[in-house]
C-alpha cells in the first residue's frame, strides 16, 4: 500500500488525477483499517449426526451445508458453504489460527464431505 502512495506521488501525472489518485488509496486504506478494527470473533462447527456445519455470528447460529467445491492445501483451507437461504458464504482457515492436529482433521475431512 505504501509503495503505490510513493509511486503516485512520484510519477509525473497532472495534479488533479494525483490529487484524485492518492485521496482513493488513503480511502480505501481508512476502509481496510476499519474492516479490521470491527471484525468479530467467529466460531465453526461440524455436527456429525446430520452431516451439517454451524457459524455464530452477531445474528447466533447459523445452519450451513458444505458446498461441493473446496481449496485445501497444507497451509490454507478455503470452504464453502450454502446458507438454507441459498446464499454462498466463504471462509478462510489459515495454519495458524488453529492447532495443527486440527488442521490436519479439518483438511482430511472437507473432501471426504464435499462429495
């Protein structure tokens, strides 16, 4: 972020679009900074009776099912689900936000339900 700022004050472009250029980027910089200083803590879990995944959020439990195409690799788990209203929700799981044992269990078991 801090590179195109200098390569917006550095290139030689009319001030008006450099102006314009650089007031975008701080905008969406204060965005991305307030994105982050509002996230909430969210929970995932997986009930193995009826095969179904639930999130808390501001809203409580919500219900999802595993969609059929996942991202797994050893560092990084994408998944994706599908709310009962129809709506896509994604999620990213990184290393480490959780033990590797459980992230070991959690990339054995997305292919193994997606199908």
């Amino acid at each position: 972020m801090l590179s195109i700022f200098v390569l917006l004050v550095v290139l030689p472009i009319l001030l008006w679009p450099k102006l314009i250029a650089i007031g975008a980027v701080m905008l969406l910089l204060v965005r991305i900074i307030t994105l982050w200083r509002n996230r909430q803590h969210q929970e995932l879990l997986f009930n193995r009776e009826n095969d179904s995944w639930q999130l808390s959020g501001p809203q409580g439990w919500q219900e999802l099912r595993l969609k059929s195409d996942q991202f797994v690799t050893a560092r990084l788990v994408i998944i994706y689900f599908k709310t009962p209203k129809g709506s896509v929700i994604k999620r990213v799981i990184t290393r480490d936000v959780m033990t590797t044992a459980d992230h070991h269990k959690l990339r054995v078991l997305l292919p193994a339900r997606s199908h």
